[in-house]
C-alpha cells in the first residue's frame, strides 16, 4: 500500500505533505513509475486526493527542498516544537500561515493531524506556479495517463470515458480539450 509514503514521501519530521495531490514532479515520478502489480492499490491512493478543489504545485522544487525550506524557516523563528508552532498559527484568525519560499512560490502552513507531522503543508491558492484544480479532474489525469502507458494506447475522449467509468466509477466526459480541465492535466502529466 502506498498511501503513507505519498502523505509523508520520506520527508523529514514534523512535515507532512501529499504531493500526489500537490507536486506535479512527483506526480510524473508515481506515472512513470506505477507497477500493473500495484494498480488494485490505485484507486485507494487517488482516492486520498478527496473531493474538493486543490492547489497543484507546477513549479521545479523538489518535495525534499519545499520541506527543508519550510524547515529552516521554523527553525529560524523558533517555532519547531509543536507548542510554539500550535500558538503561531493559533495567533491568525483562520489557524494557518503562509511562508514564501525562494523560487517565489506561496505555502499554506496548517496543523497536522498525523503524529509526529504537525507541519501540515500545501500550495497556496492562486499562488505562483500553481493551478487550482478538482480532485476528480486530478484523479482522471493520473488514471488516464497511467493506463495509457500500461495499455499503451493513445489518450482519447473515448479512452478516458473508459477509464473514469472502469477505474473510477465516474461518468463520462463530454469533451477533453487541451486547454483547460483533465485534458490541460494530462497534458502536464504525460507530457503531451
């Protein structure tokens, strides 16, 4: 089972970050590497993308520098130690926080509700290098692409009916256009 490694992808503690649903860098690694054997475990790890609208970070970080960026920031400010970190974003109204990281980039700091990862991170919305994006679409690009290379077969309205309908349980769509939604995604993803 993957679900874990994707929530914590061997970053050190206290960060935790879900880069199959905000990393567009290691969402190519997970494509170009999903294994057929894992593809019953596919739907569990999509499916912890949620539901809602997400903030997709496209830029050239990698997860291991957002995290020791994020890092020395609380390190800087004496805000490691879950008490001081609980206090600083309890002094905001809204209970979260937002650093600047040096490629220009804005991340949201929340609390974590994993032990030992209470530095919950994510992009911030509308921020440099990233798109606002819903989960269904982001869960249809990762599917689609990945079964286009398993089956190799090229990427289709048709094809990606098929899979949102098989692998997903969603209904179909009525267009894919390069420009915007699942066909915009899959063109990032698969590199199309």
């Amino acid at each position: 089972m993957l679900q874990p490694a994707i929530a914590n992808t061997a970053l050190p503690a206290p960060i935790l970050f879900h880069p199959l649903k905000h990393h567009l860098g290691y969402i190519n690694e997970f494509v170009q590497k999903y294994n057929p054997a894992q593809l019953p475990a596919l739907a569990q790890n999509l499916q912890s993308i949620g539901t809602s609208q997400l903030d997709f970070y496209t830029g050239t970080l990698q997860p291991i520098a957002i995290a020791s960026e994020i890092t020395d920031y609380l390190r800087q400010q004496n805000l490691l130690q879950p008490d001081a970190y609980l206090t600083y974003l309890s002094e905001h109204s809204h209970h979260y926080r937002i650093v600047n990281l040096s490629d220009g980039t804005a991340w949201v700091l929340r609390w974590g509700l994993i032990a030992e990862r209470y530095v919950h991170i994510h992009p911030a919305r509308y921020a440099a290098q990233t798109i606002r994006v819903k989960a269904v679409t982001l869960k249809t690009a990762i599917a689609a692409t990945i079964a286009a290379r398993q089956l190799s077969k090229p990427i289709s309205l048709q094809f990606v009916n098929h899979v949102r309908a098989q692998w997903l349980y969603l209904p179909p769509l009525t267009s894919l256009e390069s420009t915007s939604g699942a066909g915009k995604l899959i063109g990032l993803i698969s590199g199309l």
